[in-house]
C-alpha cells in the first residue's frame, strides 16, 4: 500500500508532468550555481575566462572558451570539456584556435557558435583587428569529428555594412541555428550583433541572416530583427549570444547593457525572447534571466554572454561573470514545477551535490515573504529531518541537509510555501 506521501507525489508528478507539457517558457528564472563560479582559468595558461560556447555531445558537455592573460595578450579560442558539465574539467591551457598576426582582420578572436553537421564539427566566431573595439568581423572554422585541428576559412564569411547602414562599423556574436528541415538556402540561420557608429553609447541591435553552407550569408533585407528599447536593461547594448528552438518556437539569449556604471564593462545582464519564425521577437522579458552578483561577489560587475542547453528537462546556462577577474559560472531552471512565474516558489529548488555522499545543501527562492516548510522524506515516505519551519523573507535562502550518516537511498525534499508545495529528489550515494 502506498503511503499518503507516496501518493501526494505522484499526484504532483503528474501535476508537474502536465504543467510542463503546456508552459515551455519556464526558463524565466535561472539560478545561479552554489559553487560558482565553475571555471576560472589556469596558473600556466590564460588567467581570464570569457564567453562560454558548450554542446552536449555522446554523454559529454564541451566548451570552447576565450582565454587571455598571463603568457596570452590577445584572445585565443581555448576548450575544455566535463562529464556533468559543472566540475572537473579537463585541464587545457593551449589554445586550439590562435591568433593571427598583427593587422589582420581576425588577430582577436572570441567563439560564438558551435554545432556538428554530421561528421564536422563547424563554429562561428566574433573577429577583431583593435582588441573588439569597432573592426569586428564573423569568422568560420571546421574539423572532422575525430580530428584536432581547426580549418580555418581565410576571408570573413559575414563583414560590416555599409557607411550609413545599421551595421557600418562592425557585426560581433554570431549565433547560428542548423535547420535541416528549411528550404536549402535557409538551413543555416545566424542572428549576431550589429554596430553603428563610433561609440559605446551608439544604437546597436540584433542582425538576421541566412546561408545555405554556413559560409555564403544573405543579410535580412528589414535588419536589425530585435531594437534597443530606452530605460530597459538593453537600451544600450543588445548582443544575441545562443538560440534553442523547441515547441515550434526560437528562444533567444541575450546581453543587455542598460548603459550604467563608469565603463562600458558593467551591469551586464542576461535577457531572453522568443519568435516563431526567427525575425519577428515577441514576449522579450521585462527583466534579466540572469542578474549580476551582489556587491564585491565574482560576477557583481558582468554576468553575460551566456549558452544555454536543454538537457534532462533542464535550461542549463554557463555564463561570463566579472568581479575582479573574468571566470565562468553556472546556472539553471527546471521545466518541472514551475507553472507560475509570479508564484511565491518561482524557482525549483536547487540541490548539490545530487548525487552525492556528504552533505547537501538545498537553494531556494521566494518571491515574497511567506510561511515555509522544508522537510525530508524517505522513499517509504517516512519523515526523516524538518528543515525549516518559519516564515522566511523574501530572496534566495539555503539550508543544509545532512546526510552522512543516513543510508544510501532516495530521499524527498519538500517545500511548501504559502499555499504551493515543490518535491525534489535526492539520490543519497
């Protein structure tokens, strides 16, 4: 017989299960690892970390990164790769795509995009001759599957506009979708950020185009897709920096830069948006996805450039933060149980390590100030430990559950807050 618990979670599971099926816009609200920041460069090798470019592929989660500092003046393309995509990653302090020489279109180089057609591994990658002032160009490069090094395309596959265009001083951050199933000189979808004049403080916005090969780009005749809007956080800068597409519908990652702070290298956020064709934007979120740190924190200054995944019904985003040094962190949303993006419990509870043998130690966050409940239950739905039972203010609260001496198993946690509840499962090494 099951027990009254038992059963309350399977009622939520299917809850959860339903909710899911009908509200694929969950990933409102990341959440920042409780570890961060995750990668933060070598000792022997560049000593700053930037833009995170990560696939998912054969059950490993690979990054291809821009490195410098230390023995690395100018940004180079650098990789790494991890099993769970958070901790121990492989140590790689050579870059795997260089810089070019003094003078030449692509000297910097930053990666952008990164997907497998078949047996070729393809990338796009921001471009620079002035350390990614104004002269910005879109490169591209390629390997086999089974080789290690890059082939890299001589001449720019996508250049600046005109003088008087939108784009006339530099494009930067290609984002590339491959679409198999669209017309042959459309499989290849980029959005990536154009430039107008010759300040920080001039318009900028998000550019389409498309290629048949992924070299040979048609610019969008009615570009930019997506504007800046004045006294939002991307009234100064917006810079497209990855794109997933699922139930029908292209989500969009961002930075926006509201323009604050005494240089052009603070305040950054992370936006999202939506489109089902891939030009007209709709549902551009009022507010960050993803905010910086607090005051003095690693990313309180930068939190941008983001790639984000879907993986294990999971929104799973590396990012570039900066407070002192630039590193990378982690961060992310479940689809499960989040119906209700103005709901008390708006984020799923976050739990690490899971798997794990020692302790755990729960994230939450509240909206509001509420009454709360946090409680662990056994997979028998016997009550192990209460956790917490108070009100709790409004903001992002962590407890510790623990869990040495209990045996190994799976264990629930429970959250109720106000008139909601979130279940969670914890596999106990």
């Amino acid at each position: 017989m099951k027990t009254l618990l038992q059963i309350r979670i399977m009622a939520m599971g299917l809850f959860i299960f339903l909710i899911a099926g009908n509200n694929l816009r969950a990933q409102e609200n990341f959440v920042k690892h409780v570890n961060n920041p995750i990668f933060e460069g070598y000792d022997d090798g560049p000593s700053d970390v930037h833009s995170p470019v990560v696939i998912y592929d054969n059950g490993v989660y690979k990054m291809w990164f821009e490195g410098h500092g230390n023995l690395y003046d100018d940004s180079q393309i650098f990789y790494s790769e991890s099993e769970n995509g958070i901790t121990d990653w492989v140590e790689n302090d050579e870059p795997v795509i260089s810089s070019g020489e003094n003078g030449d279109w692509n000297r910097e180089k930053k990666p952008g995009s990164v997907i497998i057609v078949n047996d070729t591994i393809k990338m796009w990658y921001s471009a620079s001759s002035d350390d990614f002032n104004f002269d910005m160009s879109i490169g591209y490069a390629k390997r086999h599957v089974n080789d290690t090094e890059w082939d890299i395309l001589a001449d720019p596959v996508l250049v600046k506009g005109e003088p008087g265009k939108w784009d006339e001083t530099g494009v930067f951050y290609p984002v590339v979708y491959y679409d198999e199933d669209a017309a042959d000189n459309e499989k290849y979808k980029m959005w990536y950020e154009g430039i107008e004049g010759s300040s920080v403080y001039d318009p900028d916005g998000v550019g389409y185009a498309t290629s048949a090969d992924g070299i040979d780009w048609t610019k969008h005749n009615e570009n930019p897709v997506i504007g800046l809007e004045s006294g939002s956080y991307y009234d100064t800068w917006i810079i497209p920096t990855s794109v997933l597409f699922y139930e029908g519908e292209y989500h969009l990652y961002f930075t926006g830069w509201d323009g604050t702070g005494t240089s052009p290298w603070r305040y950054f956020t992370v936006g999202h948006a939506t489109s089902t064709n891939g030009i007209e934007w709709y549902e551009i979120s009022e507010d960050p996805v993803l905010d910086v740190g607090g005051v003095e924190g690693w990313d309180w200054r930068v939190a941008r450039y983001s790639s984000v995944l879907f993986v294990d019904d999971t929104f799973k985003m590396w990012y570039e933060g900066l407070g002192s040094a630039y590193k990378i962190g982690y961060a992310e949303d479940l689809i499960l149980g989040i119906s209700d993006l103005n709901s008390t419990l708006t984020k799923q509870i976050i739990i690490y390590p899971n798997p794990g043998k020692d302790d755990v130690k729960l994230t939450y966050h509240l909206s509001n100030q509420s009454k709360v409940s946090l409680e662990i239950y056994d997979q028998f739905g016997q009550l192990i430990s209460v956790l917490v039972d108070e009100t709790k203010h409004a903001g992002e609260h962590e407890v510790i559950f623990e869990s040495m001496e209990l045996p190994s198993g799976i264990y629930f946690c429970v959250l109720k807050a106000n008139d909601e509840t979130q279940t969670a499962k914890i596999v106990k090494l």
